[in-house]
C-alpha cells in the first residue's frame, strides 16, 4: 500500500500561494515566537517533521548560527521549493522525502524535533506512530516542539 499525504496547500496546484498567504497572516511572527520559545541554539541538530517549504529551517537558519538543520516532508514539489528558498539565503538545510511515522533517521541524531500546523492533518495511528519515531530520534533529553490548530475530540481521539 503506497502512503498519501495532504500537500502544503491543500492542492498542488495552490502551493504557489502557500508562502505569501502566510506572510500575510504573520508567519514570521508566529515562527520567530516558537523558534525562541523551543530553545533553540548553536550546535543543536534540529529536524523539522513536516517542513513544507521550508519557511521555518530557513528563518532558523537566519537567526540561530551553528545549527545543523534537517527537514523531513513527503511532498517532493513542496521539497523543491525548500531547496530553492534555502540556496536563495544560504541556508545549510538537509531535505529527505519521507513520512512522519518512518523517520529515516538514526536513533538519537537530533536534539529538537520541531513540526508546525501539520499534526492535524495525521490520523490517530500516524499521530502516534510520528511520536514514537520522535522519541526514537531524539537524543537523551531531547525535546519536541510541535504548535498546530485545536479542534473538537473527544477521549477517544487519546493518543496514549
């Protein structure tokens, strides 16, 4: 069974609106608020789960020096967008195809796990497969830092 996945607008034929729609909802401000918030600092190996195109790697780049950046999304024209934007500004990023519950990464090889606004678009079972790979990636103390939208659930929806 081949994997599906939502692109970054919704549609691929709208991912060419996704970054200046959100400019101007204040992207950057939302990004620079969860880049000081998660610690973010020189020498962290840091993947993004569901970069999109890149917006997030490249603004961290940009105001954290000494990071070694990844990001992961499924997306391959999403993909091709983040590799533009980031020679565009010179940023180091590593970008590999792949899904949030089979992380191709060694266990303990990163130090901030970060994903923003696409953990709502998981099902349960990829929600929790995406965590288990999370923990499996990160180092001993590691941490993840995920911002997304809230919504309606119930105990059901549980992820433990």
């Amino acid at each position: 069974m081949s994997k599906t996945f939502l692109p970054a607008a919704g549609l691929d034929f709208l991912l060419p609106l996704y970054d200046p729609l959100w400019r101007l909802m204040g992207g950057e401000t939302m990004r620079a608020t969860f880049i000081r918030d998660a610690g973010l600092a020189a020498g962290q190996r840091i993947l993004d789960i569901g970069c999109g195109t890149g917006s997030l790697l490249v603004q961290i780049a940009d105001t954290v020096s000494g990071t070694r950046l990844s990001g992961l999304d499924p997306d391959p024209k999403a993909l091709a967008r983040s590799r533009n934007k980031a020679a565009r500004a010179g940023a180091d990023v590593n970008w590999t195809k792949g899904f949030a519950d089979q992380l191709p990464h060694a266990d303990a090889s990163f130090d901030r796990v970060i994903s923003s606004f696409m953990f709502h678009h998981l099902g349960l079972d990829v929600k929790r497969g995406m965590l288990r790979e999370t923990c499996r990636v990160l180092v001993d103390g590691g941490e993840l830092h995920l911002v997304d939208f809230g919504g309606k659930h119930s105990e059901q929806d549980g992820l433990l």
